[in-house]
C-alpha cells in the first residue's frame, strides 16, 4: 500500500476549537471526502421500507451503480428495476417518452402488478425541463391499479431546498387516504427505525391503550394505508419533519414534532406536549423525578467504569451530538471532539454552552477533503460514539448505532451510556463493520 512520507498535513479548516467555530457552518463548503463510513440509510434503503412495492430508477447508468449495489446487497434485487437513459435520449429530446415506456416495459416484463412503484426521475429530467406531470399521468392511465408514488435522485438539490431524502420521506405517506381518525391511534411518521418499546413516547401511550402505528412495522399495503387513522401525527427524526406536517395538512390531522433530546428540561416539555395534544393527564413531577434519577444512576454507572478514557463522538449517531456531548461533560465524561459537518439549528443552545463551558471541544470534519489523509487515530484508545468517530479515531471500542435508531428521551439517555459500557467492556472489528451499507437493514456483505 502507498504511504504517504516526509510530508505533514495541516489540519487546519478540517479541525476547529469550538471557541473559535461558527454556527451553524463551522466549515467551509468545498470539495467533498466521501469515507467509507456507510451505516447511515441512503434513499433504496428508506423507500424498502413501503410494503408490497418496487423501485424504479430512472437515469444514466454512471449514477444507476450506486442504488443497484444497495438494493443486491440488502437482498432486494427483486424489488428493484431500472431505465437506464442515453446521450441521445437527452440530445433527442424524448425524455417524457424514454421514461414512459422505460416503465412500462418494466412492469411488463415483471409479470405481476405490485400495489405501488415508487418511480424516481433524476437531475436530467430537471436538465432539460421534462414535463413530470405528464409522466405519471400518462402512466396512471396505463396501468390504474399501481400507485405511483413520486420520487426523486437529485442531489444537484443536496445543498439548497429540500433535500431528496426529505422529499422521500413526505412521498411514501403520499397514498395516505382520508378517513375518520380512531381516536386510540397514534402514528409516527418520518424514521427509518420503530421506536423502542421502553422508549418514553411508547410506554406513556401504552399506559392508556392507544396503538401506534410506524412504517417499519408495516408489513402489507394496507398496514400503510391505516397509518392515516392516528389522530396524531408525531415525527421525532429531523429528516421526515417536512413529510409528517405536509401529511397532516392534507389529512387534516393535529401534528407534533418531537425531536430526540439528551436535555431533562425538553424531554420533560416534549412529554408535556403530547400530553396536552391528546387530552391526557400531565407527568407527575414525582414521575419525572424518578426518569431523572434513574438515567442519573446509569450515567455514574458509566463514568465510574469508563472514567477518563477520551470519548469521541459524531453526529451519525444521533442528529443531537452537541446536546449529547453536554450531556456527558456535564457528568463528569472526557469527551475530546466531535465529528460533525454542520450544526443544526435546534442544537444552538447546545452550541453556546458548549463554547463557553468546554471551549477546547474540537470539532472534526468529515468531509472535508484533507480527513483524506489526515493521520486517523493516536497512542491512546478512545470510546468512540458512532462509526464515522470509530473510523477516524480507529477505536475499536465504539457504539455501532445510527440516526439516533429508536433511541427516545430519558430511556435514550438511559440506552446510551448503556451501550457505552458495553463498548467499553467489548471490542468491535471496526473497518469490517463501518463499510456496510444501512445499518440495521438486512445485508449481504
């Protein structure tokens, strides 16, 4: 192999002391390192998650290699088809037709008629202005008993407006029909992962007999098409924010976002909230003075195994990993950085607190393009919290779990010094584990 020799790079605009870094864009936007960290969930990974449906691609086969490799390598080849579209589709001008027939063709050959095809057209149908409307249109009349659900590949949008993960996760509630809301339903929309059972949303609305339904449990058409019943409509993953309101606009449902915290006083007003959206009686204080304690006791469990090993985190594995690093330095932790790209804007009291009370906190880039060959890894093992943290930090002691899976409120704090000791106490084979595409799906490798 290689090796780089008689040279060392300046970490300067991949590091920053968080004394001196900028909300919410500690680095500059330039040319991107893409590492070979891929646990978190790509758009094939999330659209599996519709039951009784397929995907469709649509676009040049340069960009068909990545979303064909997900699909074989988590065993749902037999879910996936592809158009592949030419130079002189582009120069010719027929997109709308490639594209119509492309389909057509697939559905054809397939043989059978599954209940939906989430269809995605690319940048090149913004390129050169195809008419979409008339697209699904023309393809709705062909084949009536298929819903197509409108989908989108074009990271050309990756840095302004909605991006295509969020646009994906407002079309897959999109055949969603209006209906009467069963008044003992709740429906959690937006996330690749079911909410734990022990999670504080689960447990307080299983103390009153509601069901919860959540797209990862759905197991037919059907299941997705009753996600409409709920009465509310929650969303605790950042991502599907924009999908859950659109939804409940359009169904005319109550909605609440309830992002997962590692803060005592929001999760408290986050179960407030719900409470109050569903005519429930408040947690007590007595109640929550015990959810406290409790994650009290397990993280002085953690410090005292743990005790001074540097920690290492990112934001892979939950979208809060300021609030998650104030968490831990508030106990007693020695969190040293953060691997991180940007800061999102709920996490800006995090941010101050953090500059005035931990101002040697480095935060780390991870895709900026000197994270190449910067050295990975030092003398000293660290615990790292998250893959891309593993990755660069090359611990071998690290918390594989991420976009924050069913984590919740105080039993997700409670979950994660958990999982930290059981980091600490076990070694993982880090670079054999981190390659592997959308953790938690089924895989291949």
């Amino acid at each position: 192999m290689l090796q780089r020799v008689g040279e060392t790079v300046d970490p300067k605009d991949a590091v920053v002391k968080i004394k001196d870094a900028c909300f919410p864009a500690p680095f500059a936007s330039e040319l991107e390192y893409n590492s070979p960290v891929h646990g978190n969930w790509n758009i094939v990974h999330t659209g599996m998650l519709v039951p009784e449906a397929i995907q469709i691609y649509v676009c040049a086969d340069n960009c068909m290699r990545g979303v064909v490799l997900t699909a074989a390598e988590m065993n749902a080849a037999d879910r996936f088809s592809f158009v592949i579209v030419e130079e002189q589709h582009v120069l010719n001008g027929n997109l709308e037709d490639i594209t119509i027939e492309g389909v057509t063709d697939v559905l054809n050959k397939r043989g059978d008629h599954p209940k939906a095809v989430l269809l995605f057209t690319v940048c090149l149908h913004h390129f050169v202005g195809s008419n979409l409307t008339y697209i699904y249109d023309e393809l709705e009349r062909r084949f009536p008993d298929i819903c197509f659900i409108r989908c989108y590949m074009d990271p050309i949008m990756q840095k302004h407006g909605l991006t295509p993960d969020q646009k994906l996760r407002k079309a897959m509630y999109d055949p969603l029909p209006e209906c009467e809301a069963d008044e003992k339903t709740v429906s959690v929309f937006g996330s690749d992962f079911l909410l734990d059972e022990s999670s504080d949303i689960k447990r307080l609305l299983r103390r009153y007999g509601y069901t919860v339904r959540e797209l990862p449990a759905c197991e037919t058409w059907q299941d997705l098409l009753d996600m409409s019943k709920g009465r509310l409509f929650l969303d605790i993953y950042p991502a599907g924010k924009y999908g859950m309101e659109t939804q409940a606009r359009r169904l005319h449902r109550a909605h609440l976002y309830l992002p997962g915290s590692f803060d005592y006083e929001e999760i408290e007003q986050q179960l407030k909230q719900l409470t109050d959206a569903l005519g429930l009686p408040e947690v007590s204080r007595e109640a929550l003075d015990v959810e406290r304690a409790a994650c009290e006791e397990v993280l002085a469990k953690a410090k005292a195994l743990i005790r001074d090993m540097p920690i290492m985190l990112d934001y892979l594995y939950h979208p809060r990993p300021l609030g998650l690093a104030k968490l831990l330095l508030t106990h007693g932790f020695n969190v040293k950085a953060v691997y991180l790209d940007g800061i999102s804007p709920e996490e800006k009291a995090a941010f101050d607190w953090l500059q005035e009370h931990a101002p040697e906190l480095e935060l780390i880039a991870t895709i900026q393009v000197k994270m190449r060959v910067l050295p990975r890894g030092g003398k000293e093992e660290v615990l790292a919290i998250g893959q891309k943290a593993a990755y660069f930090s090359r611990s071998r002691h690290f918390v594989n779990l991420v976009q924050g899976e069913g984590l919740y409120g105080f039993d997700g704090i409670r979950r994660t010094a958990e999982l930290m000791m059981e980091a600490y106490r076990e070694e993982k084979d880090t670079e054999k584990l981190v390659v592997q595409k959308g953790w938690g799906c089924e895989c291949c490798l």
